[in-house]
C-alpha cells in the first residue's frame, strides 16, 4: 500500500508515469528513462503510520509510535552520544523511551536523507 501512494505522489509530482525499484539498501527509487530526476524522496512507516518526504534537495524522514514501552539506559548507549546518554541518564524511566526516540528519528532522518 505504501508503495502504490508513494507511486501515485510521485507521478502527481513529476507528471509523468513512474516506475519504482529498490537500491541495493532497500530504498525505493525512481527506475525510468528520466532516472536523473530533479526530485528526491523519502518513506517512512509505523505501525500503522505512513510519512512521505518529496524535495528537490536530499530529503530523509523517519516515524515512530511513541508508546509507554520502557527499555533499558543501557540498550540505548550505542547509539547516543556522550551528550545525548548523559541528558537521558537523568529522567524518570516514564520518560527515557519517549525521549530516546525523539532523538533516535532526528538521526535517522538524517542519515536517510544523506
């Protein structure tokens, strides 16, 4: 399903029929004749979440439901830097996975859009 809207967006966008295929990572991208489109793009899902990110410059996205799951600090340090584990390290285990996660979709985001 999320990859029929994306295809619907896409040619909506570009006006033109669009054929998707997946980088050697998994990423859908455009496989036409007109591959060298002025378009980037990006997906994202969650459960039942669906984000689209559709830019003429490098774009990423990255979604997560929020729940009142609880994991462990010690699970989360490597992928924190100093900085992040240490502002972390200090709230209540209500609010650590909550906030791991805001930080966990800015980086992933980012590195999606690279």
């Amino acid at each position: 399903l999320s990859n029929n809207v994306l295809l619907k967006l896409l040619e909506a966008y570009l006006k033109k029929p669009v054929n998707l295929a997946c980088n050697s990572y998994g990423k859908p991208i455009i496989k036409n004749a007109f591959t060298a489109s002025p378009i980037k793009f990006n997906t994202s899902h969650s459960d039942q979440i669906i984000m689209y990110a559709i830019s003429t410059l490098p774009v990423g996205v990255d979604c997560e439901i929020i729940s009142d799951k609880h994991i462990k600090y010690s699970s989360m340090l490597p992928y924190l830097t100093e900085n992040e584990g240490a502002t972390l390290m200090n709230l209540a285990a209500s609010e650590l996975y909550r906030n791991f996660l805001k930080i966990w979709t800015k980086k992933e985001a980012f590195t999606k859009g690279l």
